[in-house]
C-alpha cells in the first residue's frame, strides 16, 4: 500500500497518506477544511501551517473576535492519568497559542472522567495533575489571563451536568460513548460544562470559544454544541467552535500512540536513553536497505519520525520542506534522521523539565494542593 | 370486591384490605414485617402502633442503637414541587419521631429531582422548599439536632453520585427507573448520595441510619444498599435501614393519593372551605342509603375517611378501634364521620398555619434564601 499511495498522490510536504480518511469527515460529520481559512490568519500557528490542523467547525467565529479584537476564549484539558507526551504537548501548545492571541484560556484537569473511564483515584490523579499543570506553565500557558481547575473541585462544570442531563436521552449517550456505566455518561456531560463554562456570566458570558482536539474528540464536540443549543434561551450560549489536528502515528508503526502500547510514544519525564532508544528503534519511511534507499527514496508519508519534525519539533517551514525532498530524494537515510531527531528532542526534553520543576510549586498553589 | 374481602379478613382495625399486596413485597423482595419488632420498640409512634409502618430492612440495627443509646441517624426528604400534603405530613412525622428518639436526622430539599423530574426549575422549587421547610419546623424538627439542605446546594451527595457512578450500570438503572433522561438517572444517584452522606466523616461516619419512606420507595433504598456494599472499603458504609408505611388512597377513592389528581388529597395551603368540601365529596365504605348502613355496618377497610382518622388525626388508638366498631356496627354514618374529621383537620391545619407562618425566616435563614 505505501508505495503505491506515495506514487498516486502529488508531492506534499505537510500532506499525510491517511488524507482520504479526513476527506470522509467533512463529507460525513460536517467538518469544515481548515485550509481555506488559513490566508485569513495573520499569524497562523505552526500545526495550521503545516496542515497538522485540518478541519474545524465554526472556527470563522472565533477568527472574526481574533481580526475585530473581541472577547473569545479557548479551552481545552487533560485526562490526569500520567505525564505529558506528544498528544498532550500538541493541545497544551495549542490552547497557549490562542492565549497568546487574545483567548481567555481555559485548561481543565478532567480528573472525573480519570475516575470513571480509567479508575484513577482523586488521590492518584491529584499526584498527575500537578505535574500536567507544572508542564502547561513551563511551555508559557499564563495563568493570570487563564484558568486552571479541576473537575472534581469547580461546582459550576458539575452543575451545567446536572441542568443539561434533563435534555440527554440515553440512546444519545449510548450513540457516541458505547453501553457505559452511569459515571462515564457523567463526565460526559460534565466535559459538556468544561466547554461552555467559560461563556457562563462568572467568566464575563457568551463568547465565541475554541476548543482545539484531536478528530477523535469530535462526538463530545457534537453532543457540546447539541446542549449549547437546547439551552441556548437560559444561557444565550454562542455555539463553541473546535479545530481539528490529526493525530500522530505510533513510533512502532502502530496507527496510533497509545497507553496501551509504551513503545508507540514517549513522555518527557521517561529517561534520555529510553527516549533514545524508542526513536532508533522506531518504524520509518526507509528502504530495507541503504542502497535502495539512496536509490529510490525513503516515504516521509508514512514516516513518524518525519511526523514529529514536522508536527512538532521543526520551528521552520523551510526546514521540513528541505527533509521532505532529502528524504524522497535518498539524500538522507533514516539512521541519520532519527540521529538528528534525537539530539532536538533531548533537548526540548533536557530545557522543558528545567522549566517544569521551576513551576512545580505555582502548579500546586494553582491546583491548592498541599 | 369490597365485600367479600371484608368478609374474609378477620377484623382487625389496622388491618387493610390490600394487605395481600404488601405480603407480596415481603416474599419478593425481602422486605421483614415489622410487626414482630413492636415489642422491643419502648416509645413506638403512631404509625408503628397502627401497622401504618408494616414493613422494614434492617431496622433492627437502628433498634439496637436506640436500645443501646449509640449514634444513629434518620434521613427522608421532599421534592420541592408543591405544599404539604398528607404523604409528606407522614413521612417528616416520622422523621421527627426519630429524631427525639436520639437520631441525628437528615432532610434533604430534592431539588435536583423536581427538576430533573418535573422540569421545576431551581428558582421555583426555591419557593417551595421555603415553605416546606417551614412546615417541617413547624411540625417540631429541631434544626438544632439535624441537618436541612438542598441538593443543589450540597457538594457533598453530588460528589457522592460522581463516585457512586463508575458503579452503575446502565442496565440497572433500566431496571429501577425506566428509559428516562440521563438528568434523572443522576438524580437518583443523588438520592443514594443523600442516604449515604450521614455516614461521612463530616457527619461523624459511619452509622445505622433509618429512611422512614412509602413503599413506592423501595427500589431507591435497594440500588443504594447495594452501592453502600460496593464502596464499603472506602467507606465503611453500614447498609442503611429503611421503613415502608403504607400508601394513602385518594378521597376520591382512586387507589392513591396524586397530585395529578386534584380531588384525590390536599394540602395545607389550601382554603379551609376547600379542604372540607374534598372531605365531604369523599368516596367511603358506607353503603347505598343509611338504611343499609344501619343494618349491615360500613366497610372501614375500604375508607379513606376511616384512613385518614387512623393514620394521622385521631391521636389515641383506642378512638381509631371505637370508630373502626362503631362503623363496623353500623352506629356512625359517613355524614357524621366526616363532619368529625372535617372538624379535625380543619382546627390542626388553622393550628399548623399559625406554627408554620412563625417558622418562614427561620426557613429562608436555613436555606441561605434572601
């Protein structure tokens, strides 16, 4: 299949082979290609250059409060049910982003829902929470023009729970989240309160809000927007908009990085030589040998090594483009890649947990942990 | 039917003709008659003199601890929907009976359920939870020796459904409540919050606790005992107890008293003219002409007069066994009887207005009303 594909479509740097799979969701679910906005974004973050965002719903809302200078707010979390890694970093990155450009940003620690989908103690939880919240400062979240929180501990996202519910059938909930205990159809509904708390009149009411995900986070986006117009007469909620980024392919050649699976990613606080180790021996884009790689070109396409300069530890555009073409040309094999690829990562690793043990303690008088 | 059954049972006056029913509940679903208990109770109420309480769950733990003059506690409530009216007359009795037997005694304004339930919004049911309030101080709750909340207001129980949550299925859920809104289902793991919440370390842990309830309620009392065991590690939950008192008929002689059904009860709200002309048009056990009834005697077991002097307004049970053979005997007429409890009703209902009217800021300071 590789070959083939990397044959049918046109050279592009920030293209994936997996494009015909985002093609069906905006053709399915209504998601809206982000691409065409793009020219309209007077600073355009580095995932929506690179096409690593690629759908959104109503994200013109919140570009129009961006251009007129606003109010608008972003939001977004974290399950606190171990350190930070990539999927993480890319969201985190995301919600500052925004805050950078105006947003009242909003990071929820969705410790309910690490209760009820991953029995994670409130205890247990409390132990990652601080460590997320020490690496959201550390990578320049502001939390004087932002609002940190737990689930378990604001009333208010608890409350929202309780009002929507009255409006949430339970072939709804069995539609998007599967036959579930009760608990998990509650943090649910109580993620549905993450996303419009922040247009509730405590946070200076309605807003046009982002909420940047991965595409596998759009059903709670769908049952959000569902609520946010049912209620729409009590709380004049303007309909939150998401956007979309893809997400990233496992090290070990699995579809996916995933818990489940420790060498398909890494997090920043495993030891240098383990972070290493899971690049060198990750799946690539190569030949099976150097010859043929120098002969016909590794497949950047398929490539998670090539994913992570490109969606995450390349600043320049220019420099991508540049491994896209050495890559496909043989000039570059996937030994010195990955070698290359190493030596940054450490480093953003080796400066981020300076950074993150520097604010360890404001983590924890944000989170009022003991 | 009314005959026939009359003829069979022996007489008894606090006996009911739908006593089959309720033997039913004790071989299907194990509730314990709670006669056999009488003995051992030293002060024992009204409703437990009469057979009006006639089944129970584990009652004897709360027993031993009145006995052996330990911590315990009672716990019931009302859904803020509506005025007192002789069902939640019934129920906060007996709460105040437990309460001057030694219990720390709970009462909980299910507001979450009004809403959930009966789409009250929280601003109404506000209204009506000051009233209620003030009807149960007026009824003699000491706020003093107990605890009156809102569940909207309490993080407690609503933390406690979030907890109790990851333990429920869906399917349970079902099973005890239908296909309804999710708002619902968590409502009733709000309600299981509210009969657990006396057993936290806030409320000097765990404790038999006796939830003195129609037994329209059972199903709520078996998913909680249920959830009592499920998290009895963490903590040390004891099952609470329960009580079941019998249902009341509708005056209009509808099988129960409902609210759907204006003519069928009322309450303490309305005109005095009102309340007596619902007690004159009542349904009875009397016979066609007064004729008949002088020769063959009324059917009390049938009455909701002859009910209502037996489970709430004749004070001394030797004058419920009086009216019982008198109507029996076919001395007193249904006129008569009724003009009696119209007499009754109306001089408690004037007394319990004074009381009640005394009691609204203490009401509204309860409840942080402004």
């Amino acid at each position: 299949m590789t070959d083939s594909s990397a044959g049918k479509t046109a050279l592009d740097p920030f293209g994936m082979t997996v494009v015909e799979d985002y093609e069906r969701l905006y053709e399915e679910f209504g998601i809206q290609p982000f691409k065409s906005l793009l020219p309209q974004i007077s600073k355009p973050y580095l995932s929506m250059r690179r096409g690593v965002i690629f759908g959104h719903r109503d994200f013109d809302r919140v570009l129009n409060a961006m251009k007129k200078r606003e109010k608008f707010a972003v939001m977004s979390g974290i399950k606190p049910t171990g350190e930070f890694h990539l999927g993480t970093l890319m969201t985190a990155r995301e919600v500052i982003y925004f805050q950078q450009q105006g947003a009242a940003a909003f990071y929820c620690i969705a410790d309910v829902e690490a209760y009820e989908d991953n029995n994670i103690s409130f205890e247990r939880s409390e132990k990652y929470a601080v460590g997320n919240v020490a690496d959201l400062l550390a990578l320049g979240f502001d939390p004087k023009r932002g609002y940190i929180y737990r689930q378990s501990k604001d009333q208010r996202v608890k409350d929202l729970a309780i009002i929507f519910g009255r409006k949430v059938t339970l072939a709804t909930m069995k539609a998007i989240y599967g036959e579930r205990n009760m608990g998990l159809y509650i943090s649910a509904l109580i993620q549905a309160g993450d996303i419009l708390m922040p247009q509730l009149e405590d946070f200076n009411g309605p807003k046009p809000t982002v909420v940047p995900v991965g595409v596998d986070q759009d059903p709670h986006l769908r049952l959000t927007r569902d609520l946010a117009a049912k209620f729409h007469r009590k709380y004049s909620f303007v309909l939150p908009s998401s956007t979309y980024h893809k997400l990233m392919k496992g090290l070990d050649g699995s579809p996916k990085m995933s818990k489940r699976n420790p060498m398909s990613y890494f997090t920043f606080q495993e030891t240098p030589k383990n972070i290493a180790k899971k690049i060198s021996n990750a799946f690539t884009g190569g030949r099976p040998t150097a010859q043929e790689q120098r002969k016909l070109g590794g497949t950047p396409e398929i490539c998670p090594i090539y994913e992570m300069c490109m969606f995450h530890f390349f600043e320049e555009d220019k420099d991508v483009v540049q491994l896209y073409h050495d890559c496909k040309s043989g000039k570059i094999l996937c030994g010195e890649d990955k070698q290359r690829l190493i030596k940054i990562v450490l480093n953003f690793v080796k400066e981020h947990r300076r950074k993150r043990q520097q604010n360890v303690d404001k983590a924890r008088k944000i989170l009022q942990v003991a």
